[in-house]
C-alpha cells in the first residue's frame, strides 16, 4: 500500500460538501465552547451577573416615543413662552431675550461697554475737539455714509474702540518707509 | 492434547482445510480492506487539508470571523440566557464547566443562523479548492 498524494480534484462534490460541514462544525463547536468557558469563569469570579439591571430601574429610563416630546420625556421648548421679570428695571421680558437685556441693563457685558464709549466719543465730538485726526474721520464718516446710518455708527464705534486701545501712530517724518519712498522718487 | 496418527491423508487434509479457510477469510474481509484502503488516503488527505488550514493561519482567521458575526447576529446573548438558565438550574455555586457544555452546546449549534454558516461554508471550500494539491 503506497502512501499517495491525492489530489483533491479526484473527491468529489459530496464529499468536499461533507468536508467543509465537518470543518465548520468544529468550529461552531469551538465557538460554544469558548463561550461555556468565559460564562464558566464570569460566575465563579462572580462578575457573570453586574451587568444587569432590575426591572424597575430599567422602567424608569425607557425610551419616550410620543410627539411634543424628546425621547427622554422632556418637553423641548417650554421655556419659549415663559416671561422673567427684571431684577433691575421690574420689567417682564421673554425668556430668550433675558440674558441680553441683562447685560445692557447692568452694564456688564462687551457689547454693552461698547454703546457706551460711542454714546461717550459722540458726546465729546460735539462739545470739543479731541484731536485732529479723530475729527477729521469722524467729519469724513458723516459726509461719505449720509443715507446709511448704521454704516457711520459701526464705523464710528470701531474707530472709538481702536484708538481707544491704540495710541495714534502718526506718520513719523523720518520713518524709514518715508525715505523709501523718497529715494525711489529720487530714482 | 490427544495424539493423532499423522498419516500422509490427514497431513493433505489438514493442508487443504487450511487453505479453504484463508481464503474464505481473505474473501470475505476483501471489501473491508479495500475500504479502509480507500478510508484511509481520503483521511490522509483530510489530515493534511487539515494541517494547511491550520499553518497557514486560516483556521484562525476563520475562528475570528465566526466569532465577529456570532457576537453581531446575537447569537452570543442568546446563548447567555441558556448558561443563566442552566446556572439557575443548578445554583450558582455549584455549577461545572461540564454542565453548561452539556446543556448549552446542542441547543447552541441549532441556533447558528443560516446566513452565518453559508459565509462560512463558502469560504472554506474557496480554501479547499484552492489548496487541492
């Protein structure tokens, strides 16, 4: 009895069919095996059953599914009618405008300080003349945004805002870039 | 042990009864040995099938992929809730691994999902064909 290589050609369909069963049913069986082994190590460590909740507790955080409602049961816009009454000016506003209307009312708040240098720049520009340039640009505002008021008033506000912060550079006659420039011209 | 008288006949007649009977034996056990004749190239060749699936790591991958699709079709909870039925069964402190082999694998084998089990068949016999020689 020779010991031959046999091609697997030579088995037939049937029996390559039984083959592939028997191959996967050891592997099922292995499948179920290691399962019965990490359930088998989950109880005796005793870690097997923390994983589960009572009925009840799970009762409480079902999942909601009716309309007006999000699925934790909360009603999402309720508080879009509520009216608050102002600490400040005993005014009743609308819950979504509150906080805004705080700030401005107390004075707290970016937007709020920002009126409030306006209101100040523009106060000071009809009494006196601070200074020149500031004068100027403000004059200039006036006269090229005549219709578009808002425009003024933004450019206004952001020009307060700026030289408030910065000190007015002004050109330096004997700035490198002057010179620069001046020699380029000579050239 | 009696004695016989060993005459020229009986020595021919004791040969040839012995003769008769090796060849009915061998007659009748034929089929047998050209079956495990047979048997055992196919097993041969089942064994070193075998061999390959396993060195070429594929077994393993195979081990993965069924496990992967196991957990994904659920299959892995429901087998739980048999072991916390046979672990009710028999208490939690005495339960054995051989208890919940015992009552969980046959039901466990049934509960494969056809779909789970054509994937997999169909890429061991892509191995099989593929690895034939």
């Amino acid at each position: 009895m020779k010991m031959e290589d046999v091609s697997l050609s030579s088995m037939d369909n049937s029996k390559m069919e039984g083959f592939a069963q028997e191959i996967l049913s050891d592997l099922v069986e292995d499948a179920c095996l290691g399962l019965c082994f990490e359930v088998h190590r989950a109880v005796k460590q005793g870690y097997f059953f923390l994983d589960d909740t009572d009925q009840e507790s799970m009762k409480d955080f079902e999942i909601v599914d009716q309309p007006g409602v999000d699925i934790f049961g909360q009603v999402y816009n309720q508080w879009k009618n509520k009216e608050c009454v102002c600490p400040n000016c005993s005014r009743s506003i609308a819950a979504s405008r509150f906080a805004p209307h705080l700030e401005k009312c107390l004075g707290m708040g970016r937007n709020s300080s920002r009126i409030a240098n306006r209101r100040i720049a523009s106060g000071n520009n009809t009494n006196k003349s601070e200074s020149d340039q500031e004068d100027n640009d403000d004059v200039n505002d006036n006269d090229w945004s005549y219709g578009a008021e808002k425009k003024a008033k933004k450019r206004k506000s952001d020009k307060v805002f700026l030289h408030s912060l910065k000190q007015p550079v002004h050109l330096n006659p004997n700035s490198p870039r002057r010179s620069k420039s001046m020699k380029h011209k000579n050239d | 042990m009696f004695s016989v008288k060993m005459s020229s006949e009986y020595c021919v007649f004791m040969y040839v009864a012995l003769a008769v009977r090796a060849r009915n034996y061998v007659a009748f056990n034929r089929s047998r040995f050209l079956f495990q004749i047979n048997m055992s190239k196919e097993s041969q060749m089942r064994a070193a099938i075998n061999q390959k699936l396993i060195e070429m790591g594929e077994r393993e991958r195979l081990k993965e992929l069924l496990r992967a699709k196991l957990i994904e079709c659920g299959w892995r909870d429901q087998v739980k809730a048999l072991c916390k039925e046979v672990i009710k069964e028999k208490g939690l402190e005495n339960v054995t691994v051989e208890d919940l082999v015992a009552g969980v694998t046959p039901k466990g084998r049934a509960l494969v999902p056809d779909s789970v089990k054509k994937e997999l068949l169909q890429r061991i016999k892509a191995f099989l064909s593929q690895h034939s020689t």
